[in-house]
C-alpha cells in the first residue's frame, strides 16, 4: 500500500473516532469538548501544512491557488486556537461574538480569491471577469433564496445584540458566496484539473453546513463545543488535505473545455430560482423587505454588467475576425495575381518558344517534301528514312499549332461573327481529312447557314475529326452529322432562356473506348489526358478539345460529350443566323486547315 493511501486510511480513521467520541459522550462534557476543539485545530493545521506543500509543488496560478487556501486554513487554525484558549485554558465558555469570529470570517475572502486563483479557471482576462460575474450572480442568486426561505426568518426571531446577530449571519452569508464561486470553478474547469477542485468545493460545502447549523444553535443560545455540527468543520478539513496531495492528472491549459451551455446555464438557474423565491415572497407578505430588494437589485446589476461584457467581447471579437479576414484576402489577391504572372509568363514561353519553332521546322518539311520528288529518285531505304522523319516533323509542327493556339496567341478574337454556309465549309475539312485505317459517313445538307468564324469553325471541325481517329481503332467507322434544329448543347456558354430557338448542330462520333462519364468535363480541360501512355502513342499535348470548345465558347456555342453506348460522341452547338448578322464573303478556295492534334 502507497504512502498517501496509508496517510488517507488513517486520516479517515481518525475522523470516524472523531465522530464516535463526540456522538457517544464518552468521558463526560469536558473530554468531549476538548477532542473538539483540539481536533478542529489540529484539522485546521493540517490542512494549511498540506495546501502550503501544493503551492510548493505547483508553479504560476495553481502555486497562488494552494497559496491562499494555505492562508485560509491558518486563519481557520487562528480562530479555533483562540476558541480553545477561552473554553480549555481559561475554563469559560467562548464569547460571542470574539477575536475567534474575526479569524473565522477571515478565512472566507482568502479561500474565494484562491478559487478565482487556480489556473483551470478562464485564462484570458475577460474570461475572469465574466467568471466572476457569473459567481457572483450565483452567490447572490442563492443568498436571496437562503434569505428569503431561512435565513430571514432565523434573523428575526433571533435573540442577543444586533452585533451579535450580524456577525452570526455573516458565517453562512461568507458561506453562500464561498460554495457559489466554488461550484461554479469546478463545473466550468476542464476535465483534468476538476478533481482537486471538486475536492475543494465539497471541503466548503462541509464547512458552509457546519457554519449555518453553528449560526443556528447560536443564535438560539444552544450551541456548545462538542456538539454534532463541529463535524462539518472537520471533514471539511481533511478534504482540503485529500485535495492537496491529490494533484491534477492534466496541466492548466489542457484537457477538454466545458461547453459554453454549460458555463450559462449555472447562473441561469441560480437566477431563476430566486425569482422564483421573489414571486413566493411576493405572493405571501406582498411586498420585498429592503434586504430582498437590495439584493435583487445586485443581481440585476450582475446581470447587465455580464451582458454587456458579453457585447464588448462579441465587438472585439467581430473587428479581430474582420481584420483577420481582410489580411488574408489580402494575400489570397496577392496570391492570385502570382499565379496570374505565373500563367501569362508560362504561355509567353509557350507562344515564343512555339513561334521560333516554326520557322525551322517549316524548313525542315520543305526540305523533306523535296527530297521526296519522284524524279530525284531516292532509293527504297533512303526513302523511307526521309518519309519517316518527314512524318515526325509534320506532327512536331502540329504540336506547335497545338500550343501556340491554346495559350490564345492565335485565337482570333477580333474576327467578326458573320453568317456562313457550314455545310459548304464541312464538306471542304471532310475533303482535306485522311483517317488513318477508317472508314468516314457524313450526312450534310445542301446549304445550312450559321452564325460565327468560318475560320474557327474549321478549326473546331480538325479538332474534333483528328479526335475522333486518334482514339477509334483501325477498321472502324467515323460518323458525321450536320443538321439543324432546337437542340442545344448542354454547355456553360450557351443560352437556355428559349429552348425553341434555332441551332445548327454538328455530331463527330467514333467507334472506340469512349469517354467515361465521370470524365465527360475534364477531357476539355488544357493538357487534361484520359490515358497519358496511351495519347504519346499517338502524339498530342492532351490541348485538342481544349481549343475546340474554347473557340465554340467565342462563338457563342458549345461543345459537349454526349451519351452514348458505344465509343465518342461530341456534339457541337452553334447559333442560327440572326438577320442582323452580315452574310460572309462567296467562297473561292478550300479553306486553310490547321493540323493540330489533341
């Protein structure tokens, strides 16, 4: 068995034959009243020796907590030592009231300020404040119920010199303020330092009971050492021992925090139990005596200074989250604009390293076209090399054109929208297109007239067609269909305020893997590829729906993955012409058609 649990079995031992020699009277008035008196003081100095030991141990708050409850217990000890003198030394009873009361009553301010002193209290000092509001609301609460149902009716059927009565009264008076701020640390400490306070507010509440059954008797003129009551001092003692020697398992500042319902609803109750007791009070004597009154009227004051502590705090706490929140919208802006540089700075690099990419690849494919006339007569070998690396230039030129128009060098906005004949304009890209090891069906009309670039259109048209036979195996077909009617793409950029007006709508389908439909939006995002292994088989920078529904977007359009059983199917939404549009100019030649490749 451990030291403390030898020390805390003795300790209740000795508190049990305390109780057992002044119920059973052994030894006559004499021996009875001094195991009392000499015991309450030796429980007295105990408990001053045990909380001067936690200070020591402790540091900061909880060292000046033990500090004054050390402060308290000697007081306590003083009192009791000058209560004993007058009844085992000078042979007479103590006088009431004594230099013993003073003592006594001493105690009460010192052990209230170590309550509001132990570091599981609020930290900050608004929190302090507004705790000590809330127990002084609880200690005033319960003193207008204790006036009101005892107290009062104990005070005026009281007899002795009003000095004497006061001073009675102030014993469970100190009391009910004492065990109210008590209660109130502990409820609201955190969990790991709640045990020693609990402790220490059941050591007030014994000593709070043993002083108003002390007031009691006195002021009835039937107290005397010895009696029952001396017990609740004594226990009270020895829990402050137990509680000093028990230190908490958790440093201040750790641990869970009770919830702020918590913190409001002990005040809460306390008031409306003494509104309640007003309303009795009301009800049978019809009127509050000034002692009532008086003390609501310090309630209500309480209260209103906790409500506007509680606005002031709010108000603080509203201009620090303001100005916490400006400062990182400030650098969330800075933030933004670097990534902007960021961005602007990586598509300069793009379009300057795309454009002096140009010139010599446009050299290095003139070149490898030449060699490649029939009357040079290349051998079969040499032939193949050139056509090889001829293939390899033009795809490196097609990435070029890739990059250069999605980093929007060459995205044309200040082409007017004007009417064309998409079919006309269709049916050239289709001429011009070579897929490779599939088969191509186009149904298109003779004439059909939308609104927008013709030169945007054809590159969406590339863009889509070189999709199409990237990712559809060989053998398979490539369907083409455009027509007309009120079916809109289900795109961002396009309107769908009327659901009957007029589109021109193109569909580029394949008969390959498709596009899952969790990846439906993605694939239109810049350099976004579905399989990264499987597009560098086939060339591409992942850019090539990028463009396509960018420039759809800058007409007016769009462009979406439809769905589909079998393969892709993308389905461009262009707008049918307005009779304010211009019509475009006749066509005389085949379209330009740039061979970027997604």
């Amino acid at each position: 068995m451990s030291s403390k649990r030898r020390f805390f079995g003795a300790a209740f031992a000795a508190f049990a034959a305390y109780v057992v020699a002044l119920a059973s009277g052994l030894g006559g008035p004499a021996l009875v009243q001094a195991v009392s008196d000499l015991g309450i003081l030796v429980g007295a100095l105990a408990a001053a020796v045990a909380c001067a030991l936690a200070a020591r141990r402790d540091t900061g708050a909880a060292r000046r907590a033990w500090g004054l409850l050390a402060a308290a217990s000697l007081s306590w000890a003083a009192g009791e030592a000058m209560w004993s003198f007058y009844e085992l030394v000078l042979r007479r009873e103590a006088p009431f009231p004594s230099l013993a009361d003073i003592a006594y009553l001493g105690a009460i301010p010192l052990a209230a300020a170590a309550m509001l002193s132990f570091p599981a209290a609020p930290e900050n000092r608004s929190s302090r404040i507004r705790a000590l509001l809330d127990g002084l609301t609880i200690a005033g609460a319960t003193l207008f119920v204790g006036w009101a149902l005892v107290l009062g009716p104990l005070y005026r059927a009281g007899s002795g010199d009003l000095l004497g009565q006061v001073i009675g009264l102030a014993y469970p008076l100190g009391d009910v303020v004492l065990i109210s701020l008590a209660i109130f640390v502990a409820a609201t400490a955190r969990r790991g330092t709640r045990a020693p306070l609990e402790l220490v507010a059941l050591a007030l509440g014994s000593m709070a009971v043993a002083d108003s059954g002390y007031t009691y008797l006195i002021l009835k003129g039937l107290y005397s050492s010895g009696n029952l009551i001396d017990a609740g001092w004594m226990a009270g003692y020895l829990l402050l021992v137990v509680s000093a020697l028990r230190p908490s398992r958790q440093s201040a500042g750790t641990g869970a925090r009770p919830s702020e319902r918590a913190r409001a609803a002990l005040p809460a109750a306390a008031v409306l139990a003494a509104v309640a007791a007003a309303a009795a009070e009301e009800v049978g004597s019809g009127a509050l005596e000034p002692f009532l009154f008086w003390n609501a009227v310090a309630i209500v004051v309480l209260v209103l200074a906790r409500q506007i502590l509680t606005v002031l705090e709010n108000h603080a706490l509203t201009r620090n989250l303001e100005a916490k929140v400006q400062a990182r919208t400030a650098e969330l802006g800075a933030a933004v604009r670097d990534l902007e540089e960021a961005a602007r700075l990586q598509e300069r690099f793009v379009s300057n390293v795309s454009h002096e990419l140009r010139t010599p690849l446009a050299a290095i494919i003139a070149a490898e076209r030449t060699l490649l006339r029939p009357e040079l007569g290349l051998s079969g070998e040499i032939r193949e090399f050139v056509e090889r690396a001829e293939r390899s230039a033009t795809r490196m030129s097609d990435l070029v054109e890739s990059l250069l128009a999605a980093s929007g060098i060459e995205d044309h906005t200040a082409h007017p929208r004007v009417v064309f004949d998409a079919a006309e304009r269709l049916r050239w890209c289709l001429a011009g297109f070579r897929p490779r090891s599939k088969r191509l069906e186009a149904v298109i009309p003779d004439v059909l007239l939308a609104a927008g670039d013709p030169q945007r259109f054809d590159m969406i048209v590339e863009q889509l067609l070189s999709n199409a036979d990237k990712f559809a195996p060989a053998g398979t077909r490539i369907h083409v269909r455009l027509e007309s009617g009120a079916r809109a793409a289900r795109s961002p950029a396009v309107g769908h305020s009327d659901p009957a007006s007029p589109n021109v709508c193109l569909t580029v389908a394949d008969e390959g893997p498709g596009i899952p439909p969790a990846l439906r939006e993605r694939v239109f995002e810049r350099f976004y590829q579905i399989d990264a292994d499987h597009t560098r088989a086939h060339g591409g920078a992942g850019v090539g729906l990028h463009i396509a529904r960018s420039l759809a977007e800058l007409m007016g359009g769009g462009l979406v993955v439809e769905d589909s059983a079998r393969g892709a199917v993308l389905r461009l939404t262009l707008a049918a012409p307005a009779t304010s549009l211009v019509p475009a100019a006749p066509r005389d030649r085949r379209p330009r058609l740039l061979r970027a490749s997604s």
